[in-house]
C-alpha cells in the first residue's frame, strides 16, 4: 500500500504573510507519528510543503492530511484534488475536530482528537475495505507507541529538526485555546513514560532539542523524572512552561541542570481583568517580576508570549506590554491578536454576542483581527499589534532589554539572539533557499551556549556571586 501524508503550508508561500524561517523551524512530527503506525511493508512519503514542492501527478492508495485552521483551504483543495483521483483520503487535526462537518465535506475519512487509538482502528478496518466515515477519540494514552518515524523527517529542510513531544494538551482550560476541543472528551493532559521519553532523545543526533510540549512542566512527577533522566546526557534544550510552575518548588532547577537554556512562557496580559476573561487562572495574581528573576538567575532566555484584544484591554495596553517586556530584559517576545477559533469556548461567547466579523479562516492567524474587540476599534487592535512587535525589535529596544542583565555575556548574548531572530529574516530567506539552514542552525546553537559556557570564567563567577 501506498500512502502519502501531506501538511499543506500555513500561508501562500510569496504572500505578504510569508515567512519562510517561520515555516521551517519544526518538521511535522504529528504526521510522521502517525507513520508509525504503517506496516514495515507499506510504501511511506511524508510532504511538508512549506519546505518542498507537493507533487499532486501521483495517486496513493491513502492520503492523509493535516488541517490547520489557516491551510485549511489549501487542505480541502488537495483533498478534493486526490477524492476525485478515486484514492481514500483522511483529514485530521486541530481545524477537522473543531469542524467535522465542514471537514467532512472534503475527505472520505475524518479523524476527532488525537490519532493515537484511532488511526491503528482506521489502518485495520481499510485492509478489510471496511474504513468508517469518522473516528473519535476517547482513549488517552501514550503507553505502546512506537517511534515516531524519523527517517521520513528530511532534517536539512528544518531549524530545529530535534524537535519532540513527549506529552500531550496542557492541564489548564483557558477559553482561547485552539486545543479545548481537540481533547475534549478524554483526559486534557497526559504524558509518555519516562523511559519512553529519554530513549526517543537517545535517537535524535546532536546536543540541542526543542520540546514542542504546550506544557513541558505540567506533571511535575513526570518532568521530574524526566530531567533527572536527562542529566549526564549533556544535551541542550528548549521548552513551554507556565507562570506558575516557575515559582513552585526546584522544578525549573532540575531543568537547568538538565539542560534547559530557553523557555516560552504564556505570560498572555498584564491586566488581571484580561486574564479572569480568557480564564487563565494559572497566571491570576502571580508575581511576573519573580518569574523572570528566577530564571534570569539560572541564565534562562525568555520568549514572553502576549495576547492582545481580551477584554478588559485598552488602546494603552501595547505600549505598556512592550516597555514592561523590554525593561524586564525579555530576550523575545511573540505578540498576537486574541483570535476566537471554532470550538473554542471565546468562539461560542463571540458567536453569542455577535462580535465576529468574518469566517474567513485564512485571517484566523492571530495577526489579524477577525472580531470587535469591546476596549478599542478593530483598526486600533491591527494598528497597536503591528507597532508592538516593530518597536519590540527595534534597535533601540534590543539594546535596552539586552543592557537589562546584570551579567554582560548574558546581555550580549541576548542581543545576538534577538537581533537574529528578528532583524535577520532576509538573512534566513537567503539560507534557506540556498541550502545553508543547517550552517546557520549551528551558528545559533553557539548563541544559545555562550552564556553557560562562559559563566565559570573567574571574573563571571564573581559577579553571579555579588547577586
């Protein structure tokens, strides 16, 4: 059996949305997850097509696709361009689960929910010729997965091709979140076993990975565990975590010396209105300062995530979220427009009060306003979010937040790593169409080691001892 599993691309590639480096950090893990499920057998092509051309000339037994909200066109194309070819095509993910009908219209075969009972049902009821229109999830569970298939990941196309998910959903409900409905119906968080987890770092090469976890902390049993597993094996890492479980015990210690260096976290709002509304309770009176001190004492950098557009938000909020982000030293910082997504419960309240503007899903992206927000005009919202990130990364401010750390390796590498990130994108265009992603990855990964290579240097160590 041929089969054929295709991520369409987010966003038109040469759109003025388009940002290749964006597009090629992750490989699809979720696909190539799914893969593994395949018998030795069968003949598997994974396509990522913000990274490579999808070749639509072919005609696979069974197409499988991937639906975002925003490639969700482009998804329902491909599908109906394979449909009418005659071959089976499935579609799954966050989009299909949060609309099934819509989805359905498209696809011979709708996955609900995560695939890990569902697609080993499907793959055995298609050998009998006997596939279901729909599968739900109700099984929560990780146990007896197999490994997700590398080999079909093409690791030159990626910035971070060490990336993995060693958990599922997150133990917190907040009313915006694009994965309310995803696991709704089961357990909203549950993890590998730990073993599990360390052998699939084992296989990856290199020192550096990326945990896409939403939440890397939030079983603190497990990521204990895991971390105390991870010492020894000199690896580098980044992660997701939230406010809370910053402050709570020596967790975020035991990453440390585990090998955590990065960490985004869900700061969302600086308003305690804005944070009861969208229900992010583990932010609600929680010390921000705390939070960065800790880990700016452990070296960690920071990629602060803010929401802008709750209610509760002013015309004022973007030029106070800015000045507090640079003036705490904030190494990066994603900014986005709340976006109420389908099956979401901010959806349902926008729907009741007739706030939505549009169902154009292309625009549910959180760079454009898709509602009437109640604080200020939607031309206000659009307006203060593009200035948010412009003056974020202006020179001036790379250089103020970088001059925030009291330890100069820390601010000098701060600097380096937020002017790449931001102020390089030709740069990163230019690697990635002429093949040097992996020479520049690695000149990143040097950014990322600076500060704790440097920090047992005498004169360093004095100043971490004056803190």
């Amino acid at each position: 059996m041929h089969v054929k599993l295709i991520l369409p691309s987010l966003k038109e590639a040469g759109s003025a949305q388009w940002r290749p480096i964006k597009y090629a950090l992750f490989p699809p893990l979720g696909l190539a997850t799914l893969a593994a499920y395949l018998d030795p057998t069968d003949s598997v092509e994974l396509v990522d097509q913000h990274v490579e051309t999808l070749d639509l000339d072919d005609a696979p037994d069974l197409v499988l696709i991937q639906v975002y909200i925003t490639n969700a066109r482009r998804a329902y194309q491909i599908a109906d361009h394979y449909c009418a070819k005659g071959c089976h095509v499935c579609l799954g993910g966050l989009h299909v689960t949060s609309l099934p009908d819509e989805a359905a219209l498209h696809a011979d075969t709708v996955f609900l929910g995560p695939g890990e009972d569902t697609f080993p049902q499907f793959l055995a009821d298609f050998r009998r010729r006997e596939p279901q229109a729909r599968y739900v999830s109700t099984v929560r569970t990780l146990d007896g997965a197999p490994p997700v298939r590398r080999d079909l990941i093409r690791r030159e196309n990626y910035l971070v091709p060490n990336s993995i998910v060693v958990s599922r959903g997150c133990p917190y409900r907040c009313t915006f979140c694009y994965k309310e409905a995803f696991f709704e119906g089961g357990k909203s968080f549950y993890s590998q076993r730990v073993d599990a987890a360390l052998a699939e770092i084992e296989r990856l090469p290199g020192r550096h990975l990326y945990f896409l976890d939403d939440h890397l902390l939030g079983d603190p049993r497990f990521a204990r565990e895991l971390f105390d597993g991870m010492r020894g094996m000199k690896r580098l890492f980044q992660g997701a975590s939230t406010v809370n479980a910053i402050t709570q015990g020596d967790l975020i210690e035991r990453a440390v010396e585990a090998g955590l260096r990065s960490i985004f976290i869900g700061f969302e709002s600086l308003g305690q209105a804005s944070l009861g509304f969208s229900n992010k309770r583990q932010n609600l009176g929680r010390d921000y300062d705390a939070v960065i001190h800790r880990l700016d004492r452990l070296g960690i950098k920071i990629n602060g995530s803010f929401v802008f557009g709750l209610d509760g938000d002013t015309p004022d909020v973007f030029a106070r979220t800015v000045d507090w982000a640079v003036s705490r030293g904030l190494t990066t910082a994603t900014f986005h427009i709340a976006t109420p997504y389908p099956g979401t419960a901010y959806h349902h309240q926008m729907c009741q009060q007739g706030r939505l503007l549009h169902n154009d899903w292309d625009l549910y992206d959180t760079r454009h306003v898709v509602f009437q927000p109640r604080g200020m005009s939607a031309a206000q919202l659009q307006a203060g979010y593009e200035w948010a990130y412009q003056n974020f990364y202006s020179w001036r401010n790379i250089g103020r937040a970088s001059l925030q750390h009291r330890d100069p390796l820390a601010g000098l590498s701060h600097f380096a790593y937020s002017a790449a990130w931001k102020k390089a994108e030709p740069l990163w265009d230019v690697a990635i169409q002429s093949g040097l992603l992996g020479q520049t990855r690695r000149g990143l990964e040097w950014v990322l080691d600076a500060r704790r290579s440097m920090r047992n240097f005498p004169w360093n160590a004095r100043q971490q001892e004056a803190r």
